[in-house]
C-alpha cells in the first residue's frame, strides 16, 4: 500500500539524524550551501507598491508626459538597454538553471548518505546535473515561446480595443481566453518541474539514467493506477509547505530578518529542505526495495 502519511515519522527521524546526531556546524554549513545551490533561482519578491513617476498630489492622476517624452526621444537607446537587459536576465537564469541543477544532485545525494562535502559531489554529478540541466533549459524556453505566443494572441484579439482606448469585448476575451491559457500552460509546466523535482531527479540518482529515460521510468512504472496517490502526496506536501512557512516567518522575527539572506536562511531553515527532500524520498521507498535511496544507518559499534 502507497501511503502519504507513513514516510513522515521516518523522514523526520532521518533529518534528526543528519542534523542534530551528533550536531555539526560544518555539516549545517555544507549542506545548507548545496541546498542553497539546489533552490537557486526559484523565487523573489518585490516590491511595486511605490510608484516613482507620481510627482502629483493625493488623489489626483500620475503624469507621465515627462516619461513618455523622454522616451520618444531616446526610443533608440530604450530599446537597447531593454534588450540589454532582456539579455543579462536571459543569462542569469541559464546560470542559476546550471548551478541548481548540480545543485539538486548534490542535496539528494548528501540526504542520501549522510555526508556533507562540495568538491566530490560536485565533480561525480557532473553527468546528471547536466542532463538535468539541458531538460529545464528546454523547459523553461518552451514556457518562454509560450508565454510570447499567448500574450502576442491576447494582443492580437484587444487590437479593437486598443486602438479604441477602452476596455470592451475583444479586451475581455483576450483577457480570459488568451490569459486563461497562459495559466493553464504554465500549469502543466509547473507541475512537470515539481514532478521532476521530486520524482525524476531521485530516479536518474538511484538508476543512472538520462531524464528522458527516467521521465519514461517514472510514467509507466510509478505513475500507473497511483496517480490519487501523487495527489494526496501533493496535497499533504502543501499542508506541510504552510507550517513550514509559518515556522520560517517565525524565524525571520526572532532573527530580524537576518534569517531571509540567500544562503543564511538556507543554513537556518536546513531542517525543512532536509524534511521535504526525506519526505518525497520516503514516498517514493514505498514502491519497492529497488527505490531504496537513504542509506540505511550504521549499527552503532
């Protein structure tokens, strides 16, 4: 029987293992540092909530023929410096798409074992963090195109409107036809990247195969007639994922922030990548012993 709620007492007790049996400042270090590798990329915030071009009074609308002015009279270097920028951003994400990759392997493999270390991981994961590398590159431009295709059909349908300066039936369904497939896509592409976070990254580490081949692995071995299962999996995943939160905003109090600084807050909330690492591990155990992927622990002498 495939359980969601059975590999929680083990997941929690190997992470008490790695962690606190014996406790290790270098350990924390070192493996916060691959989980920060292994998370590289995947979130932000910021804030829009200030607008710099409002020189107006309360209550009354921004100007801004002043921007749009200066705009038109530079369109030429505008246009440069987006591209410039559209460029350093494209390549930013390709290198965190890298190094998250490795990263991802070397997490795994460091909960795996129980060992903490950067070179050695790092040169023997080359192969598979590449491979997985190449398969979210191609992902993550399919989402680009995508994106492109779907905002450049919503402005296609509002043209009418556009052209009007109001917001009528061609705004509205662009907004909810070409939008409502924007989401839907980015979706399916969302749940391919979890999927492959959880599931197929565990199965190139414990089989040695390509992420093709271990995507086919994952469909025709796992996913068949346990598809409820994934669900529930997900589902107890995101009940887990809110009390984490909480937990983490908790910590970003008593710490004064201190605790949000990329990789700082890798090293203090390590127990939760370690849990939800241990937590998908344990899930995927329960289809055989062909899927035993932490090694169990020494006897003690």
């Amino acid at each position: 029987m495939i359980s969601i709620t059975d590999p929680l007492r083990p997941a929690i007790a190997h992470t008490k293992r790695i962690l606190f049996e014996p406790a290790s400042a270098r350990k924390w270090f070192v493996l916060g540092f691959s989980a920060f590798l292994a998370n590289l990329g995947s979130g932000g915030s910021y804030n829009f909530n200030r607008n710099p071009f409002n020189r107006t009074t309360h209550g009354s609308e921004p100007d801004f023929s002043s921007v749009t002015n200066w705009i038109t009279e530079h369109l030429p270097l505008v246009i440069a410096l987006g591209v410039f920028l559209f460029v350093l951003i494209l390549a930013l994400s390709v290198l965190f798409q890298w190094l998250s990759s490795r990263g991802q392997f070397m997490f795994l493999d460091g909960v795996a074992r129980n060992q903490a270390d950067i070179v050695e991981p790092w040169t023997r994961l080359r192969i598979p963090g590449d491979q997985l590398f190449r398969f979210r590159l191609m992902l993550m431009l399919v989402a680009l195109a995508f994106s492109a295709v779907c905002l450049g059909l919503g402005a296609l349908i509002a043209l009418p409107d556009i052209h009007a300066h109001a917001f009528g039936r061609s705004a509205f369904m662009a907004l909810f036809g070409a939008g409502g497939l924007l989401v839907l896509g980015l979706l399916g592409i969302g749940i391919i990247s979890i999927l492959l976070r959880d599931f197929v990254v565990p199965i190139m580490y414990r089989r040695g195969l390509g992420t093709s081949a271990a995507w086919a692995l994952f469909r025709h071995e796992l996913l068949p007639g346990n598809g409820w299962k994934f669900v529930g999996f997900y589902l107890m995943t995101f009940l887990l994922g809110i009390g984490a939160a909480l937990l983490m905003l908790l910590g970003c109090c008593l710490t004064c922030c201190i605790a949000l600084l990329p990789y700082i807050s890798s090293v203090v909330f390590l127990p939760v990548f370690v849990f939800f690492r241990c937590y998908s591990l344990g899930f995927l155990e329960q289809f055989g012993e062909a899927w035993q992927i932490i090694e169990a622990p020494e006897p003690p002498a």
